[in-house]
C-alpha cells in the first residue's frame, strides 16, 4: 500500500487584527496550538492565489474591519493508505478532530 501526501486547505477567522501579515501569524500560531497536542506532524503554511491579471502570487488573507479570513495549507502525510481518496479522508478526520469548527477542503492527493 501506498504512502501520500494530502494538502488540505482551511479557511481561518481571525479577530483584531490591525494588518494582513498579523493575520497570517496569529492564523498560524492558532492552528499551531490546536493541532499540536493530538496532530503535531502537520505542517502549516499560508495559503497562495495567483493574480488573474498580473500573474504573482498573492496572500491568501483579507482583513476586513480588523477582522481577517486566512487561507492555510494544512500538509500531512498519509502511510500505506488503500486509495488517493482512503488518504484523504483519513486526513481529513485527523485534522478535523484537532480543528473543529474549521472548514477543510482537500486541494491536493499526491502518491509518494
């Protein structure tokens, strides 16, 4: 069986926030918090969307009225999985547990 590496990505409220670079750490940090106790090996980045106009790469994050909406990648490998699919649910339940109420969305299932 298999090994993969399923990217899961996660839409993060942030309250209070004065910039968008504070609401990416503080994302960061609080999605570090709740999965370190029980889903430490997943690794956590800011998420990226290209420009439809200019091509570059922007911040996925929108702070609006001091309050931010953080996109982060959340990455974990799955070992000896049966399928893409069996890996990404199986993902997708370990870090739903650490993060509730936290919406998840696979992006990306690659075989290892």
């Amino acid at each position: 069986m298999p090994d993969y590496l399923v990217i899961l990505e996660s839409a993060w409220v942030v309250r209070d926030v004065k910039s968008l670079d504070d609401a990416i750490s503080v994302a960061i940090s609080e999605a570090g918090k709740r999965l370190n106790p029980s889903a430490k090996f997943v690794e956590i980045e800011s998420g990226r969307l290209c420009c439809p106009y200019c091509e570059e790469d922007l911040h996925s994050a929108l702070v609006v009225a001091d309050t931010a909406l953080v996109g982060l990648l959340l990455q974990m490998k799955v070992f000896r999985a049966e399928s893409g699919e069996h890996a990404a649910r199986i993902a997708t339940s370990v870090v739903g547990k650490a993060v509730r109420d936290v919406p998840l969305k696979v992006q990306e299932v690659v075989e290892l």
